[in-house]
C-alpha cells in the first residue's frame, strides 16, 4: 500500500522523503525500485520503525 502522511510522520526524515510503499503483512517500507529501508508497524515484529538489518 501507499504510504500515507500518518505513517510517514513515523518515519525518520531522510527514510519518508525516500519511500513510497509498505507491505501490509510484513511492514516492510520500501522505494518504487524495491529497496527496502525498515519496516513499520510489523504484525509480525511488533514495533512502531524498525531498520534493515
């Protein structure tokens, strides 16, 4: 899903001016090219902004 202006307002600066998208099941907060930055608000980690490892 797009990410909305809620979810970019949790996101650090430079990940919400960079990110496009989040994935529903994992969290995962992603470009248009597919790199992912970190997840979000994960189901499955249950944290608000977690980075890639």
């Amino acid at each position: 899903m797009e990410l909305t202006e809620g979810m970019r307002a949790k996101l650090p600066p430079e990940v919400a001016e960079k990110a496009t998208h989040r994935c529903m099941t994992c969290g995962a907060v992603y470009d248009a090219a597919g790199e992912v930055y970190g997840f979000l608000d994960s189901e499955v980690l249950d944290q608000s902004w977690r980075v890639r490892t």
